[in-house]
C-alpha cells in the first residue's frame, strides 16, 4: 500500500489479483459505435482490446481518429451500437444507467484534458464527491482520505482552497486524486498532459507512472504526445476509427533486474 492507495471498504487489490486471475480487466469485443443521423458517424469501428492488471497503456493516433471515443467506451460513458465491453468479466451490453455508474464509481477513475473541477467547492470538497456518490465511508474518513490523497500528490498546502486559486498542474493533481477518490484499479485519461506546461506534464505523467509501478493500477491515456507515449508500456494507434496497431514497449527500468 501507498498513500495513494487505501481502504474505501472494497476489497483491496492484493486480494483482487490472487483471486482474479489474470482475468483482463476491460475486453472490448468487436465494439463498433455509430453516431445515427442523416449521415451516420462512425467513431470507433471493429474494435477488439484486452486491457490487463498493471497496464499502462497510450492510445495514439492523429485527431479525430475515435481515440477519445474509445477511451469513452472503455469507461462506460458511452455504449458501443454493436459488440461488448466486459469489465472485471462482466458483459456490460445489457446494463442500464445506473448499473454503468456503479461500475463507473468503484473501478474506474477518469482524468480529463481539462480538470472539470466544480469551482465552487474546495479542492477537498471535489475529491471527496466521488466517495460521497459511492457512499462506502462515513464523512470524517472520506475527508480525511480526500486530504490524504491530496497530500500525497504534493497539494498539502492548497486543501481549503478553490479550482481557481490554483495553477494548472496544481488542478489536474487534483483530479488526479479525485480520480482515485474510490481506490479504482483503473484510471482512464484523455490528453491528461494535454494542456499543461512541460514541467507539469513530468510531473503528472510520473504521477500516472507510479500508479502503475507502485500502485499496481491501470492506466489507459490517451496522448498524441510521442514522447509521452514512448515511455508508457503499450501503445494502441488508432487511424479512422480502427485499431492498426497494438505494441508492447519495453522500458528501460522493466529491463533491469529487480
Ligand atoms: N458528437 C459528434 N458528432 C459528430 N461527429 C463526432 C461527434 N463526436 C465525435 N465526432 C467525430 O468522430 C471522430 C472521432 O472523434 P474523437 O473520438 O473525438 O477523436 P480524437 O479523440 O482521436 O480526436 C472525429 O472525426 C469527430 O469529428
Ligand atoms: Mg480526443
């Protein structure tokens, strides 16, 4: 355990991992998704994605090529026309709203280009909103998890303070940790780097590194970054909608022994 990890008063990971197997945690299965209309959109199309434990994973491709599209689909915030997404095993096809949420709020964390912070509410009041939609823990240990949390991510001094008051990379740390408000074993980014300056995009990518190295989460950002990319372990490149590659990349610490 970390101080980004924790009890939420789900299982713990350790536990998941012994008794799930190697089970991926999201499949995607021939998952195509059409925007209907006088013209039909296709957005992704012919999709198939096994994305394991301890992944880290970059979605690449050039602009409007669906890597947003797919990353929603990944997350259940939107719904393939054909084909299935299974998380932690289970067919997702046939739930409903509210089925998709629960899911959503226990396993999977998202992290945006833009940090979707609500700027009335506190940086503590904004990790703690997911853990308030879960409803796991009473409210002093969602508080005192939020600032944890916060802390961990370097926020300590910014707790009472408002999305406004703070600088960029300073907000999206912030939605880093609400991100991981519910302990998810996934998170799911989009451009998370995207509109950070270069200092910060290290420091929010080495974030996004140790949540898989130390944490044993899963990552799945996408970037049109190449350099970022580079450096995380595999990279899915999308071209008009469709998966045309999907390569494992070594990195220089995986290779060194221990
Ligand atoms: N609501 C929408 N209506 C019409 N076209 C859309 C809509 N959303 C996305 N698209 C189109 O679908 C394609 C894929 O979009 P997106 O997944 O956002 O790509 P990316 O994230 O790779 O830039 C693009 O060509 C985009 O213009
Ligand atoms: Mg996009």
């Amino acid at each position: 355990m970390t101080a980004l990890s924790g009890d939420v008063g789900a299982g713990s990971r350790e536990q998941g991992a012994s008794s799930q197997g190697d089970r991926p945690i999201i499949e995607m299965r021939k998952a195509t998704r059409i925007l209907p209309g006088t013209v039909p959109v296709t957005l992704v199309a012919d999709i198939d994605l096994v994305i394991g434990r301890k992944e880290f994973v970059a979605i690449t491709g050039p602009s409007g090529s669906g890597k947003s599209s797919l990353l929603y689909l990944l997350g259940l915030l939107d719904v393939p026309t054909t084909g299935e997404v299974l998380v932690e095993g289970r067919d997702t096809s046939h739930f409903d709203d509210d089925e998709r949420a629960a899911v959503r709020l226990a396993t999977l964390g998202f992290i945006f280009q833009f940090h979707f912070l609500l700027p009335e509410f506190t940086t503590t009041q904004n990790v703690m909103l997911p853990m308030r939609a879960l409803g796991r823990l009473p409210l002093r240990q969602m508080k005192e998890r939020a600032e944890g949390l916060l802390a961990a991510l370097g926020l300590q001094d910014h707790l009472a303070k408002r999305p406004d008051q703070l600088s960029g990379g300073q907000r999206q740390r912030v939605a880093v940790a609400r991100a991981l408000a519910n302990d998810p074993p996934v998170i799911l980014a989009d451009e998370p780097t995207g509109s950070l300056d270069s200092k910060s995009s290290e420091q929010v990518f080495g974030i996004l590194r140790d949540l898989v190295d130390r944490d044993g989460r899963t990552v799945v950002a996408v970037t049109h970054a190449m350099e970022l990319a580079d450096r995380m372990d595999r990279r899915v490149h999308l071209v008009d909608g469709r998966i045309v590659s999907d390569e494992r990349q070594l990195q220089p610490a995986q290779s060194r022994p221990g």
